[in-house]
C-alpha cells in the first residue's frame, strides 16, 4: 500500500506534473489572496476608526499627563528651587574666580528663573485666587484631599 494516493504518482522529468502540486499552488494562492484582504479591511478600519478614536485617546493621554504633573508638583517645585539656587552660586563663584561682573542678560535670565521657581513654591496660595479669577472650580479628591 502506497502512502501517496492513487491519483498523485512520482513521475519523470518527462511527465507532467502531479495534480496534488496543482492544488497546493491554488490553495497558496487562495491563502494570499485571503491574508492580503484582511489585511486591507484591517487598514480600511484603521483608516475609518482612527479620526474617531485617536482625539479621544490623545485626551486620555494628556488627561493623565496633567493629573501626573499635578501630584507631582512638590518635588518638581523643589528641584526647580535647588537648580535656580545652584545656578545662583555657580554664577557668582565664576564672577567672583574670574574677577569679572556678571552679564546683563544672565542677570536677567537668573531673575526671571527665580521668580517662576519663586511661583511654583506658593502655587498653593496662588492657585484658589488663579481658579476663581478663570472660573475653575476644583473638586475635592475621592480620599479628600
């Protein structure tokens, strides 16, 4: 008993080919065929879905960026105050190593860096009269804080 089938015989190089190659090259066509279809529906519904689903993630993501940036603004707030006090005296060391007057425009930059590091430490004083001045009312948390 053969285990290839009556109808599929090994032939010569002068015989035509087996009929069960024929199939296999249809069905790999029909494969193809079918894999390059779902892909366009795939890309099709891409197309039509993501103008309605990317706004709505966009404002998830900055959503979520805001609340991020609002837990962290303590410890941001005092990183700022550090690097500004640390750009203080590095500057006034170089000034005073180098026995050369500081730039008008460091001084200013400096000045300017200081009162928005100056900003961001009493945001917590600043923020009821900055909320009620747009009309923002800001909601207790769920643990109440």
């Amino acid at each position: 008993m053969s285990v290839i089938g009556p109808s599929c015989s090994l032939g010569s190089e002068t015989s035509p080919p087996c009929a069960c190659a024929r199939k296999a090259k249809a069905a790999a066509g029909i494969a193809g065929a079918a894999s390059l279809t779902a892909l366009a529906a795939a890309a099709c519904t891409g197309c039509c879905i993501l103008p309605f689903t990317l706004p709505a993630a966009v404002l998830a993501v900055a959503g979520s960026s805001i609340a991020l940036l609002d837990h962290a603004h303590l410890w941001v707030s005092r990183l700022a105050i550090a690097v500004v006090a640390g750009a203080w005296f590095w500057i006034g060391w170089q000034a005073w190593r180098r026995g050369r007057r500081v730039a008008r425009t460091t001084l200013a930059m400096m000045i300017l860096a200081s009162l928005f590091a100056g900003a961001a430490a009493s945001w917590s004083l600043l923020e009821p009269q900055a909320f009620s001045a747009m009309g923002i009312v800001k909601k207790k948390g769920l643990h109440g804080g």
